[in-house]
C-alpha cells in the first residue's frame, strides 16, 4: 500500500475510528492492476470526515472526496439504504457494521476490503467469484437490479473490462427486466456505455448488449466489422443508434461527420481540406489507413482554406466583373477542387488564366 494511502486510513483510525479501503482498489491489485481511485469506507461520520480532512468537499449522503497526488480519495460513512426511488435510495440510515454497509453493493468482486497492514478481509466470498471470473450480485439479483437499473450496465462493464462472466441468475435476470434500462438517464446511459467502447475488450460488452436484448431497447445496433480505436467519437461513428444520448454539440458534429468519411471510404486531399487533420486521422484508424499517409497528405496540402488561394476574392469578383453571391461561392469552390486535385496551379498566373472561362461565360450571357 502506497505511504499517501496508509496515512489517510492512520489519520481516521488515530481519531478512534475503523477505516478500510473498499471495492475497486482492492479488487484491481488483487487481479494485478494498478488503481488510482481510492474508495474507504468508515464507521466515522461526516463531521468527523470533514473535522479531520478540512480541504475536502462534501458530496452525496455525506460522502467526502479530496485528491492528494495522483490519487482520488472517496471515504463514506457504513450506511444502509432502507428505500429506493428512481433509482436513488431515499431513506438512508448511518450504521456501525462493516459487514451491513458491504452488503448494500453491487456486486461480491467489489467488497474486498484491505487495512493499513496490507490484510484483505472477505466477508461475503468474492475471492471465489474473482478466482472463477464471475459477475455476481449481492444478495437477491431481481431486488439489486429493480432498486438500481444502472447496475445492469454496471455489470456488463465490469464483464467487459475485466474479461469476466455474468453469473447465470444475473444474467437472466438482466435478460427478463432489460426495459428498465430505458428508465436510466441518457447521460448515465453514455457513460457506461463510452467505458465500454473505449475498453480492448469491446466487443464482449457489445455481444453482452446485443444478446440480452439492450441494443434493442436503446434502438442501436453495429456491424461485426467494427474497429477498435482509442477515439470515443471513432467509436460512436461506428454505432447505429437513433438518438444522441447526452453527446456535447462538438460530439454530435465529430460523429455525423465521422460517418461521412467512412460512408466515402477514402481519404484524399478533398477529404483532409474538408474535414481536417484530426477527423481523418480517426478515420483512418478505422479504415486501416496507415496514419503516415495522412499526416504527410496533410503537410502537403497545397491549401489549407480559401484564404490560401493566392488571388484574394475581391481581386476575383473584380476580374469577373460580378457581385457578390452565390456565383462567387461556386467560382471559389471550383478553384479549391482544381487546386486539391493537382489540376491548377496556386500562382496567380495559372489561376487568372484559369479564371477566364468564367469571363467568356459571362459574356456568352
């Protein structure tokens, strides 16, 4: 255990109290992964959380967060929920047994808990479910998943994460109750779902989806032929789904046009100059477009925006004898295409030159 760690559990213990880190951390160095995320649970109450770590923040039922280093520290209050609405226990009471507070968790693989000495305590046998690779609930599955519809995903990230099983009961249980994920908020919804897409192992939380009918309730779908890429909108791109969930502006706009370079299936100077840099490179992730062949696309643009034209738009409309408008628009797009395409050169010259179809049509009119 790392000296920051055992001091903040020396701190709660040397006020009288028991502190034990829960859940994640443990489970993760159990299974030979390093953790970053500090979870302690405490028979101490808030006040005395707060009285002894001053500079941390208060959240919910009292749950208190600081970060010192590279670690994040949540330490919470033994608690039992006693009532359940929307998902959010409503009735919430402070209790003094470890064992009690363990049992109002999700899953057994996330009840390990450790002291300062380095001891792992399992009250309720997760270690045979970790040895055995396996998702299981605490207690009654239907009553987990009725109470919080969130830890159907929850379970299915785990699974996808840690190369993990649903245990048979969750599993079914999940598959008999999957509308329930439609009560969940669409920004709950993405969030687990974008730690799903963005793990290697991505496609056991898509197959998980897909067999016990969530895609379905979600109204999305995918191909087999999906590729793994380590942008979240490359990802995205690569789903169907009929609504936007809780995407940014920026998000909705990198997706869409993601899909319009895959749709193409090609990428070339008319798609760099049109999409930039960063999309394309995404999408050649997907495409198995070695991402060389587009940084050295990019560097040799012979333009980057209308702006690089070497004959400014008031020089062009002056030429022409024409006015502003769409004609002007049409005539400027056409030059960026020639120019793209190797077709014209970007001197002023062979751009005038080129520029004088457009009066000989003028005239004609």
């Amino acid at each position: 255990m790392e000296k920051i760690i055992k001091k903040v559990i020396n701190t709660i213990e040397k006020d009288g109290f028991e502190a034990y880190i829960v859940g994640g951390y443990v489970r993760d160095m159990l299974l030979g992964n390093i953790s970053y995320d500090i979870d302690i649970c405490t028979n101490a109450l808030p006040k005395d959380l707060i009285r002894l770590f001053p500079n941390s923040r208060v959240g919910v039922y009292g749950a208190v967060d600081f970060k010192i280093k590279k670690f994040s520290f949540e330490i919470t209050t033994y608690r039992k929920e006693l009532k359940y609405e929307n998902r959010h226990p409503t009735e919430v009471i402070y209790i003094n047994n470890l064992l009690e507070d363990l049992q109002r968790r999700d899953f057994t693989i996330n009840t390990f808990c450790m002291n300062q000495k380095d001891n792992v305590i399992d009250l309720l046998d997760a270690k045979k479910d970790l040895d055995n690779h396996v998702i299981k609930c605490i207690g009654n599955e239907k009553t987990k998943i009725i109470e919080d519809p969130l830890r159907i995903l929850r379970a299915i990230r785990f699974a996808t994460l840690l190369n993990f099983e649903l245990d048979k009961n969750l599993y079914q249980v999940i598959y008999d109750n999957n509308s329930l994920i439609q009560t969940l908020s669409s920004k709950r919804i993405k969030e687990e779902l974008d730690k799903i897409l963005l793990s290697d192992n991505f496609k056991v939380g898509l197959n998980l989806l897909k067999e016990l009918g969530l895609l379905e309730c979600l109204g999305m779908s995918y191909n087999e032929g999906i590729k793994k890429v380590h942008d979240i909108n490359g990802m995205w791109a690569q789903i169907n789904f009929q609504n936007y969930l809780a995407f940014t502006k920026e998000s909705r706009h990198n997706i869409s046009t993601l899909k319009e370079i895959l749709f193409k299936g090609k990428i070339d100077n008319e798609t760099v100059y049109k999409y930039g840099l960063y999309l394309c490179s995404v999408a050649s992730e997907i495409l198995k477009i070695d991402r060389k062949v587009i940084n050295m696309i990019y560097k040799n643009l012979p333009i980057y925006s209308v702006k690089d034209i070497n004959v400014s738009t008031e020089k062009i409309i002056k030429y022409l004898s024409i006015k502003e408008g769409k004609k002007v628009g049409m005539i400027l797009d056409d030059l960026v295409l020639q120019i793209l395409k190797g077709k014209l050169k970007n001197d002023t010259k062979s751009i005038y030159k080129y520029l004088d179809k457009f009066r000989e049509e003028n005239n004609e009119n």
